[in-house]
C-alpha cells in the first residue's frame, strides 16, 4: 500500500497541477468576487450615507449651532428637567411666557425645528440610528443635537479619524465597516459651514447599521463557495478528462520504454498524433528500430565472436587430445555433467557461458605434463606434485586471453575440496567460487565412472553413493543436491550421448 502511494507516476503530478490550478483559481476568483461585493457595499452605503450627511450640513446653519450650543443648560433646565416631551415648551401650566430670556427663547426655537428637521431626514431615509450634530472640543466632540426625541446635548464623545479628516479638510467623509457593542456600522461625516471666522467647528453624523447588509452579504458568500464549488468539480473532472488522454499517449511511449529495457525491441509505438507527443513518439520509433538494427548486428558479431572462442577452445582441447585422446571425451562429458547442475541450479546465462569454457579448458595445464607421466599407472609422491601443478599452469596458459579471464578461477580452483583439503590454495567453502565447485562435482563424477590408465571404473550408483558420502567435506552439498536429482536418469542419458 505504502509503495501505491509514494510511486509519483506522471498522471499523478499532472492532474495534481491540473487540481491544484483549478482549486487556487477558483479560490482567487471566489475570494476577489466577495471582495468586490464587500467594497461595493462599503462604498454604496458609505456615499449613501455621506450624500445624508451633506444635505443635512447644507441646511443647518453654523451661527445657529454656536448658538444653540452657547444655550443648552438653559435649553435643558427650563425645558427638559421636568422628563417633558422634548417638544412641548411652547406653554407652561400658569399659561406665562415659557421664555424669559430671548436667546434662550431663539436657541430653543432653533433647536426645535433642526431636531425635527432630523427626524423627518432619519424616518425619509430609513435610518434606525439618531443623526446627531457635534461641536468640537479640542481632540473630542461636544453632541448639541440629535434626531431622537431627548434631550442629550452636552455630552462628550471620541472623535474618528474620519470625523477629524472632515473637519480639517472640509470634505464630507466616511467610515468603512466596524463593529462595536451595539452592532456593525458605516458612519459618515459632513462639515457644517459658518458664516464668519470662529474656532468652533460643527459636524454632521450619520450611522447606518449595516448587520442586515452584513448577513446578505455573508449569505452570497454562501452561494459564492457553492458555486466555486460546483465549478470546482465540473472543471475537475472535464480537467481529468483531459488530463487522462493526454497522459495515455505518454504511457503508451512509457510502456514501449520499458519493453526497451527488457531488451525486446519489436514493440511498435502506435500514436497518431500531430502535437509535440506525437513527434517525440515517431522519433521514437525511429530510435527503437536503429536500437532493434544495431543489436541484430551486434548479436550476429557476438555469435562470431563465440564461435572463435569456441574454436580456440578447441583447438587447445585438440592440443591436449595429440597427447591424451581421454583427455578430449573427458572434457566433453564434464561439460555435459556441469551444464545438468547449472540447469538443476538455475544458473544465468552468462554463467552458463562462463562455465561451458572453463570445462573444456579446465586441464589445459596437463600439457606441461610429459606424455610418459600420463600413462603411468603407479605414480610416486613426485609425480603426484607434478600432476598437481596443472590447476596454476592451465591458469598461466590463459593469463593473456582476454575472453577466457572468466574461466580462470574455473581452470585454477577445480581441485579445491569444499573442507580446504584441496589444491592449489586449500580454499574452504563458499572461498571456492561457485563455478569450480560445480566443475569439481561433474570432473570427479567422469573420472569415477571412466577407465583410467591408473584405475579401473566404477558403477554409476557407487559413484553416486561417493558423490552423496562428501557432500559436505569433499564438494559442496548444495551442487552435490542439485547433481543427485538425476540419479535415475543420468546413467541412461551418458549412454545415449556419451563415449567412456
């Protein structure tokens, strides 16, 4: 499961790419689309609101500001300390003139007809908020008016840095969205004009609360992730689509590649395509057919090639067969011998090649041997150490033999006995290497079972009880396993191909 997953094949990364682009995309659009409804609404409700601000700040004049604000205690103590509607101060109950003093008397008549002037503004414009009138104190805002029908005027309020931007330019200004305890809101200011030169300077505010607007516009976000959604997996899946037939072109050129690599080189590209993919596919194709030309011929030369090699073999076994005709039907039956372990073993071809050589050649080194000494059929401890001499003399004779480097350790190693017994190194076990472990079960098994000049034969079944008895100290048990699985064959099959 593990390998599924981390095997990154080219379909993956493509459509990981495709999604991946499809999905940002979608985000992006998503994302500015929301933004824009988002600015567009900041923007609509703020010159809404700042087009309120201004033609109230149009109809209100700046001296009756200052002069309302010159009289609000009196405003608040004669008519409004008693919790009387905000408006009712035109009698008292003795009937006497409400007015004692005359400012006092104008600043309330002013008072009253811009408080309704706001109120007939707020309810016109549907606005829940009160629109309030300010003076400013220094770094904050005084409230003189306000829509509602109370009287608040006095009180000191922050200012923002939008309220204190129209005041210092002159320019109506408004918010962006904020929140506070009571709700989220836009608020825009207006300047007031006055008619001469004072430091006081008034203002217009007007609040919108926009949580309506907001839960709107929270709802067409909504239907905007579901539609980057829906547009999400069309495109995905339309993408696939795409994707998949592009990356089938490519596995069919991948799937060549690898046959390629098996060394079969008679698949043919068959993509009809007129784009990039196409051209590389016929290049290709060109490219496997001057492959599949060149390894014919480089397969016809190393047939040749073989086959001079073969021919030096043999004529070093003719050598050795001028002094010891045996010696010639011996390396035949080895070779025989050898090749049923290596089949039974399971063995490469290149080892099989390796080893077919060095059986043939694997007494090369008895022609230093003198022809007397052959045939002798006591030999002394002398002639013994001769005869020993022919594993590193045979491996000497093929020292500058390039083809025949390989068949070395075969023709050097063959006498070593799998308990380090042997010669001429006295390696021990797995030391051996493989091959001449091989080549020293099939040689004695055909020198057991053939006439010597020295000894008689023995039967096939003694030589098999030999061969099973070393197992082990003189050979290798595992060749000498793999040997014994023709035991009930082998005897038939040496009378059939073989000459003893």
């Amino acid at each position: 499961m593990k390998k599924i997953f981390r095997k990154k094949t080219i379909r993956t990364k493509i459509i990981g790419i495709v999604f991946l682009s499809i999905f940002l995309i979608t985000l992006t659009l998503g994302y500015l689309s929301f933004h824009f409804s988002k600015r567009r609404l900041i923007v609509m409700l703020g010159d809404s609101s700042k087009s309120v601000a201004t033609t109230i700040a149009n109809f209100m004049n700046g001296d009756d500001i200052i002069l309302i604000e010159n009289n609000l205690e009196g405003i608040n103590e004669k008519y409004f300390s008693g919790q009387r509607p905000a408006l009712a101060y035109h009698e008292n109950v003795s009937g006497e003139k409400s007015f004692r003093n005359e400012a006092v008397d104008l600043a309330a008549e002013k008072y009253t007809t811009y408080v309704s002037l706001l109120a007939n503004v707020k309810e016109a414009n549907g606005i829940e908020s009160p629109i309030n009138i300010y003076v400013r104190d220094k770094n904050r805002l005084r409230l003189i008016l306000t829509s509602e029908n109370t009287m608040a005027g006095g009180a000191l309020y922050s200012m923002r840095p939008e309220a204190l931007k129209a005041l210092s330019k002159h320019i109506p200004q408004a918010t962006g969205i904020y929140k506070d305890k009571d709700g989220t809101w836009i608020s825009a200011f207006a300047p007031i004009s006055f008619s001469f030169s004072t430091a006081t300077s008034a203002i217009v505010e007007v609040n919108n609360k926009v949580d309506l607007y907001m839960n709107k516009l929270r709802e067409e976000l909504g239907m905007i992730i579901l539609l980057c959604l829906a547009g999400f997996f069309v495109t995905a899946v339309i993408g696939y689509q795409l994707v998949d037939r592009l990356v089938e072109t490519i596995k069919k050129v991948d799937d060549v590649a690898r046959e390629l690599e098996k060394e079969n080189y008679n698949v043919k590209i068959k993509i009809k395509s007129h784009d990039e993919i196409g051209h590389l596919a016929q290049t290709f194709e060109k490219l496997r057919l001057s492959i599949r030309k060149k390894m014919d011929e480089l397969k016809h030369s190393l047939l040749k090639e073989k086959k001079a090699h073969l021919e030096s073999i043999i004529a070093l076994t003719n050598a050795i067969e001028l002094r010891d005709p045996y010696t010639r039907r011996h390396l035949y039956r080895v070779d025989k011998y050898a090749l049923l372990i290596a089949k039974a073993m399971r063995l490469g071809r290149s080892d099989i090649e390796k080893l077919r050589y060095g059986c043939y050649i694997h007494d090369i080194g008895k022609i230093y041997i003198e022809d007397a000494l052959l045939q002798k059929v006591q030999l002394s401890e002398s002639d013994s150490i001769t005869i020993k001499k022919h594993a590193e003399d045979g491996a000497k004779i093929i020292e500058g033999i390039p083809f025949l480097r390989e068949a070395k350790e075969i023709i050097l190693y063959h006498q070593e006995r799998y308990d380090g017994k042997g010669y001429p190194k006295g390696l021990k076990g797995n030391d051996i290497p493989l091959l001449a472990r091989i080549v020293a079960v099939a040689d004695a098994f055909d020198a057991m079972t053939t006439d010597r000049p020295y000894k008689a034969k023995i039967s096939f079944r003694e030589a098999f009880e030999i061969i099973e008895k070393e197992a082990g100290t003189q050979f290798d048990p595992e060749v000498c396993a793999a040997f014994l699985k023709y035991r009930s064959r082998l005897e038939k099959i040496s009378k059939k191909h073989f000459k003893f």
